[in-house]
C-alpha cells in the first residue's frame, strides 16, 4: 500500500489512506504514515513540524464526501465505502495474505474524477 502511494503520489492533488482496518470487522488501527515515511523516504522531522507537507492525510476516507473531490485517491479497507458503491472504481486492491479461506480484500485504491 505504501510502495503504490509513493510511487504514485504526484499524480494526484491528495491521497487519503485509511488508519483503520481488518479481516473481519474495522479492529485494527494502524500508523500508516510510518510506512509511508519509509518508503517515500521523507524526512520523519518534516513530516512532524508540518503534518500538511506532502499531499498524503491520514485518516478514514468519507465516500460520501471525499468522492465528490477531483483526482484525488481514496486508500482505505472495505469498512471505508458502502456496500453499494460501484466497484469498478476500484482501480487497485491489495489483498491479505494467502490464507486457506477466499482472499479477503485488504486495501482498495479508489480514484476520484
């Protein structure tokens, strides 16, 4: 999630990646931008001094709100859309790791027109 959202975060005017997550209910929280500190290779004390820095939030996204943006990418778990949104918006998932049971999607990338 963090590799796609450094390589790609020019491309769009914000990136909102989920803190919460999980197979079966929203029960994780995560620290998200750790991960993207280390992977964008950012300077953790930029980061610190100006949370608004780079165009990355952290948060839940709000479907009903943040889709209406303009090119802006929404990362977040199942948890952070309806259940009757259009999954062909869904331009990236990521899954959680190979289990005996179906992959359960772990992440989606949604982007915003």
């Amino acid at each position: 999630m963090a590799q796609h959202a450094c390589e790609n975060h020019n491309k769009y005017e914000k990136i909102i990646i989920t803190d919460k997550y999980g197979i079966e209910w929203p029960s994780v929280k995560t620290i998200p931008y750790l991960y993207i500190l280390f992977y964008c290779k950012w300077d953790p004390a930029l980061y610190l001094d100006d949370k608004n820095l780079f165009n990355i939030e952290f948060r839940q996204p709000q479907w009903r709100i943040d889709s209406k943006e303009k090119n802006w990418l929404l990362v977040g778990s199942k948890w952070d859309f309806p259940e009757d949104f259009d999954k062909a918006k869904i331009m990236k998932t990521i899954y959680f790791p190979a289990s005996a049971y179906e992959p359960k999607a772990a992440f989606y990338f949604v982007e915003t027109k």
